[in-house]
C-alpha cells in the first residue's frame, strides 16, 4: 500500500476509534517516531561545516557533475581493463 493511502487508512481508522487506550498507544509509537527521526537529522559541526562548504561550491560553479549515462560509461569502461 502506498504512503498516501496508508496515511488515509489511519487518519479513518483514528477518527472512527473510541478507544482511549488504542488512542494513546498509537499516540506514543508516533511520537517516539517522531522524536526518533528529529534526533536522526542532528548533524554535526564538521558535517554542517563540510555541507556548507560544498554549497558554497555549487553556488561558485566550482563542481562537476555527470549524468547516469556518464557514470555509466566510466564504470564500464573501469570494469573493462
């Protein structure tokens, strides 16, 4: 099932539930989540140093990209020698 449709599913299943008990059970599973990905996307001082670095960068035009077509070239033509 979908994100989207999953999301659905349970904002109906929340809205038609009476039962406090499954209420906060459900409360405290999204909360730990929650708090779970907010402590996950702590960065670091030398990683936020190294992302605003290579901001830097890109906006300078200082950086090369490729496209998938590129690297898929390079890598086989690595794989061939």
């Amino acid at each position: 099932m979908k994100t989207s449709a999953l999301k659905k599913e349970i904002y109906q299943a929340i809205d038609n539930t009476k039962d406090n008990e499954i209420l906060e059970a459900v409360y405290t599973i999204l909360k730990r989540t929650v708090v779970d990905e907010e402590e996950a996307t702590e960065l670091t001082t030398a990683q936020k140093k190294e992302l605003d670095k290579r901001l830097a960068d890109h906006k300078a035009g200082k950086l090369k990209y490729y496209t998938i077509d590129e690297v898929k070239k390079a890598v086989f033509k690595a794989i061939k020698k």
